[in-house]
C-alpha cells in the first residue's frame, strides 16, 4: 500500500493487520479508523477495537499451544502407562515428572491470562512491548524436553526409549503464530496512514459528510471551506466511517449466516438424496424377495395338486377307482377344477396388486419427505432455532479394537461390568478409571449373539442368540460367570430381551414371530432345586406377530408391554390376573425398529427409512399418535440398537441409520434440545448406561468398542 507520510504528526498512522488464514494465506483483518482533526489533517487512532482482536487470537493461540503441548504429554504419559507393568517403579516416577509438569503449564494458562488482560488497549508500541515480556516469561518447553529427555535414563528398554523420544521430539515445536505476524505488521505500518480524499475544489482533506437530501449542497463530500461556503447538517467523516463498518460488518455476517444456512442445507439434501438412494434399493430387494417367496409357495401348491393328480393306473386300487368314475362321471367336476383353480390365481394376483401399491405408497412416503416445503424447511428452521447444551464426547484412549462383529453390548446397574458380543463369543470387561480391561471370554452359544441385558440387583445378565436360545449367566467368582441356564423355547433367532424393574420377568421377542413370557420361580424355588427343576420356565407364548419382532417395553408401572415388528404393526398388550392380554394393535405404513416408553403413559416408536420419531400417548383405554419428532438419518438401519429412555435426564436415545440421534424432551414431549453424532456406517450397536452418563458403541467401519461419556 503507498501512503505518504506526514511531517505534522508524530502520532499519526495507519493501523492496519492481517489475519492470517490457515491455508498459508493471509488476508486483510481489519481497517478501522479513528480521526482527529490537526493542522488541516484527519488523524487515525481507533486502536482499542483492533486491539481487542489481536488480544483475543493472542489468548487462542496460547491455549491452543498449551492444549497442543499437553495433549502430547498425555500421548506421553498414556504411553508410559502401557509399558507400567514391565517397569511400574520407574516409569510411576516419570509420570509424577510429566504431570508435575502439566500442572505446570495448565497454571502458566490463568497467569498468562492475568497478565495479558492487565495490558492498556491504548498505544500499539507499548501493548507489543509489554505483551513481549509476557512472551518471555511463559514456560521454557525446550527446557522441560530436555529435563524429559534425560529422565529417559530410568529406563532399561531401548525400544520404549525410542518410543518415547519420538513423541518428546515434536513436544515444544515453535509454531506458526498468526498473532506474531500481526503485531510485526502493526509495527511495520503504526506510521503509515489513510489515503487522503481531496476536494478537488478546494485542493483541502475532505472532513465531513452530507447525508441529507443532496439538493440542500452542492456536494456530499466537503472540507471545511465547502462547509463555510455551503453550511448545512454535515457529519464528520470518522462518524461516517465507523456507521458504514458497522453496516459493512453486518451486511458480511448476515451473508455468511445465509452462506453456512445453504451449505448446511444442501449438504442435508445430498444426504437425503443418498438415503432415499440406500432405502429404494433395499425396498426393492425386499419386496423381490416377498414376491419370489410368494410365487415359490404357490409353486409349490400348484407341484402338490400336480403329484396327486398324476397316479399311476396300474397301482390304483378298486376303493380310487370307485372315486374316480363317480367323480369323472359328473360332467361339471372339470369345470369345478378350473374355476378353483382360477380363483387361486385371481386371488395371487389380487395379493400381487397389493403388495405393487404399498410398496409404491412407501416410495412415495419417501418422495414426500425430500419436499423442500416440508423436510428441508424444517431442517434449516431447526438449524437456525434448536441449539444443544449437552453432548457426548469419544474418549479416544479407552477404545477397544475388535474386529469381528459386535452385534450387542450390555451394562451393570452401576456401571462397573461391561459385557459385549464378538460373533458367538461374550467377552466380559471390569470398567474402572474409564478403561475397559477384559476379564473373560465366554463362549457357548453356537451363533451370533444378537441381545445382551443385564438384571437390575446382580452382576447377572441375560443373551439371546442366533442359536435360538436364551442362556442365563450367574457370577460364581469375582470375575467367572458360568451358564446357570438355557431357555431353549424359540424356534429362531432371538432379536429382543427385556428384564422387568424387579428381575423376576424375562421377555424375548424373535424372528419365529412369537413373543414369549419367563417367570421366575420364586415361590418353589427351594422345591424346585430339589426336583431338579429350572429356576425360569416359559409362562406364555404371544402369537399376535405375524412376522420378527423386533423391539420390546414396558412401562414403569410393568403393566403395559409394547411389541413392534416387521408385520407393520404396533400391538399394546395389559397384564392380567390370566396373563398378558392383547389389548391394541396400531397399523403403521413402515415396519418398526426401535420402540419405548417415555412415561406410564406415551411411549416413541422410530419406524424404518424414516426421519421422524413418533409419539403415542394413552388415550381412553388405547394409544393414539399425537406428535413426531424430526431426526437425523443416513442409510438404511437395523433393529440391535435398542431404543431407550433415559428418565433422570428426560433423554430419549435413538439410532436412525448412520446417527445416533439424543432428543431432550419436557413433560408435553416437546424438544428442549438435541445432539447427534454421525458414524461413518449405518452398522453401529451399542448401548447406554442405566445413568446416561456413558455410551457404549461398536460399528463396522472403526471397529472398535468406543466409549462416549455425557458432558453438559
């Protein structure tokens, strides 16, 4: 920039700085102007404004240093712990060194704090100066690697020597500091001024403005004699320029909202796009498969009728041939043949029609959301409205990699057992100082382990399986559980268990379609033990399904069981002195996954390829839907990721495709506020704790059991 410099002034200059961006370019920051009037001259001194920016990246970068420099010495020290078992004298030492220094540094923070702030927002010179001695008393990081360094001595093993070192090598790099080159920029250009307007009438600055009716002066830009010569309501120039930086900064932050709005938005609709790309393809596959099972059955009739029609004339006896003649002997017996045969047909292919207009009704239900009146509008309206003042945060140095397929994971009431499928494995971990450490594999189911729960009052817990069974697991030691039984009743896999509030009552949901009661024997338990009887036996058997179920509740009250499945249906069943009574059944338009009550009274139910949560709420002896819920989805979903509530925080836990959506609602089940985190596959199972303080997850992409912890 070319300026001239004035001989008038010692304090006049340009204050002008760069933001440096972090792509190595640097942009213009700011220029603001401050003018006094002196000698005929506009004098620039709003520094305080500029002042106020430099301090605040100051104080950003500063914790971004420290937060960089103490991350790596938690890298550090994480390291040294893996190897504590070999060296656990040694390295315990070590530790104390690192975390001495820390707490060092973590201190430096609020004196660094307190000393920046104490810095005058007046004079450029004496804020660099004064900030540059605050520079020099920070921590000396080339000072604590060497002293780190050094301390490798107390250890005997090259390799974790080496290890070491390598992370100590990037510890107290300089970095790059934006703020470093602003400041040299302020010093290079605190002379430097403002271009000068001239009245090209006068030959003089321009110092004041016309903002009025321009009839009333010949001119809006004036100097001082133009405002002799045309006198009217003038402002001074700076007034100006600070009402027109006002307006520029609120024209450019209106446009970077409607900018970050429309990004938001259209990345939201590509990934709608996407979803509805992932859930045709699998409406098609699956409604492929029904006609193809649906042909292959009458296939199948039509080869029976076919074999019995086909008898062979020289092994029929004289009691067939009897029927024979008298049925051949009524003339319209083949007329009767066709007609039936037809009205099978007819009915398959009314069945066909069916079967063609609810899979176009669902295509079409899908179609609707992707409206931009509806959908999209109600996105950008939640983006604009809905902010999250709690969410969770992955604890990075407690995941646990596991390869092969974790299809359930289950917690202990409080929180100190972690049980989680491997395939047909159950592998048991202690949770203790938010690591997992495996205590045990188990390994007598014959298949996929779908379901895990654990009882309420004992470190016992339940697992349902693609083996068809239901096998009860007891703690003999401290960290042994054995198999105390198998409940083999189901005739498929089992896709759902839940435990009542007292751990008296098991129910399974399955793919045989059937849900089924277990009680517990508490009353002969001692008669039964001495008869060699089972502890749980099956009470009922409910056959209301006419597909899988996939997802059971029951109410706080235990008198109220809800069931949905992949029949479309929702169905309310009411305990009685008799059993569990079929009390409701509720036809949806797509098959339920995920299901579960909110109070006594209302429960939500995620439907598959859908991005709403649906309310029920029990009106005059049955459940009607009140409201839905918008939630984010991505992809087709799965039904192991049990739905739930979590009551002590009104927290309503969903997982919808690749999101694992967590709503706050109020009493009416009105959002207060949300938060979701996306995965990088629609394949995650998990399971929070009891509390909600903790989420446990596994999904096909890390491949690791992750833990989330609740921060609000």
């Amino acid at each position: 920039m070319n300026s001239e410099q004035d001989d008038n002034s010692s304090q006049s200059f340009m204050f002008q700085s760069f933001q440096s961006y972090r792509q190595s370019q640097i942009g213009d920051l700011f220029q603001n102007q401050d003018f006094a009037l002196r000698n005929n001259s506009i004098q620039i001194f709003d520094v305080q404004e500029q002042l106020q920016k430099i301090q605040s990246m100051i104080i950003q970068e500063n914790e971004e240093e420290i937060f960089y420099n103490v991350s790596l010495l938690k890298q550090i020290k994480d390291n040294v712990i893996q190897y504590k078992s070999q060296l656990s004298t040694q390295i315990e030492k070590y530790t104390e060194i690192i975390d001495q220094y820390i707490e060092f540094i973590t201190n430096q923070k609020e004196n660094f704090l307190s000393k920046i702030f104490e810095i005058p927002l007046i004079n450029q010179i004496v804020f660099c100066k004064q900030y540059q001695e605050i520079e020099n008393q920070t921590s000396n990081y080339a000072e604590i690697k060497d002293t780190l360094i050094k301390q490798l001595d107390l250890f005997n093993s090259q390799i974790i020597v080496n290890e070491l070192e390598k992370h100590l090598n990037e510890f107290g790099l300089k970095r790059y500091k934006y703020s470093t080159e602003i400041l040299e920029n302020v010093i290079q250009q605190n002379q430097d001024k403002l271009n000068n307007l001239q009245c090209k009438y006068h030959q003089s600055q321009i110092q004041m403005i016309h903002l009025k009716n321009p009839s009333l002066v010949p001119r809006r830009l004036a100097c001082l004699t133009c405002v002799e010569e045309n006198p009217g309501e003038y402002i001074r120039i700076e007034r100006f320029y600070n009402e027109w930086q006002t307006q520029q900064q609120r024209k450019l932050s209106q446009l970077r909202n409607t900018q970050q709005i429309f990004v938001k938005a259209q990345t939201y609709q590509i990934q709608q796009f996407s979803n509805l790309q992932f859930q045709i393809n699998d409406l098609i596959l699956q409604h492929k498969n029904e006609q193809n099972k649906n042909i292959q059955n009458y296939l199948q009739q039509v080869e029976k009728l076919k074999q019995q029609e086909s008898e062979i004339w020289s092994q029929i006896n004289n009691e067939r041939m009897n029927e024979i003649v008298e049925t051949y002997s009524n003339q319209t017996s083949m007329i009767q043949f066709e007609n039936k045969h037809q009205s099978k047909l007819n009915i398959w292919k009314q069945n066909q029609q069916v079967n063609y207009n609810t899979f176009f009704e669902i295509i079409l239900n899908q179609l609707k959301d992707l409206n931009p009146e509806t959908n999209l509008t109600s996105y950008i309206k939640q983006f604009e409205q809905k902010q999250s003042n709690f969410n969770y945060r992955l604890l990075n140095q407690s995941s646990v990699k596991q390869q092969d397929q974790c299809y359930a994971i289950a917690i202990s009431t409080d929180t100190s057992i972690i049980v989680a499928s491997c395939e047909q494995l159950i592998k048991v971990y202690l949770f203790k100082d938010e690591i997992l450490i495996e205590i045990q594999v188990i390994s007598e189911h014959q298949k996929q382990v779908y379901c895990l729960v654990f009882m309420k009052y004992s470190y016992s817990f339940i697992s349902g399986s693609d083996d068809n069974s239901i096998r009860i697991w007891g703690q003999k030691t401290k960290n042994l559980w054995v198999c105390k039984q198998k409940l083999q009743s189901h005739l498929d896999s089992i896709f759902s268990l839940i435990i009542s509030n007292t751990d008296d009552l098991i129910i399974s949901g399955s793919k045989d379609n059937t849900i089924k009661i277990w009680d517990k024997q508490i009353q002969y338990k001692i008669v039964s033990i001495l008869q060699g009887k089972k502890e749980w036996y099956c009470k009922q058997t409910i056959t209301s399904h006419t597909d899988s179920v996939f997802s059971l509740a029951l109410n706080e009250q235990q008198n109220y069981l809800i069931s949905c499945g992949k029949d479309y249906k929702i169905i309310v069943f009411q305990e009685q002195e008799i059993g569990w009574i079929q009390q409701q059944i509720i036809h949806v338009k797509c098959y339920g996954l995920g299901i579960s009550f909110i109070n006594n009274h209302s429960f939500c139910f995620q439907p598959q390829y859908n991005n709403k949560i649906e309310i029920y709420n029990l009106s005059f002896l049955n459940y009607t839907k009140t409201k839905e819920i918008p939630v984010k989805i991505g992809g087709v979903s799965n039904n192991l990721f049990p739905q739930q509530m979590i009551k002590s925080k009104q927290l309503i836990i969903n997982k919808n495709g690749t999101y694992v959506n967590f709503i706050k609602i109020d009493q009416n089940s009105d959002i207060v506020s949300e938060y979701s985190i996306q995965f990088s596959t629609p394949q995650i199972f998990g399971k929070p704790s009891d509390n909600g303080e903790y989420l446990f997850t596994w999904d096909f992409k890390s491949k690791e059991i992750q833990i989330w912890k609740y921060n609000e």
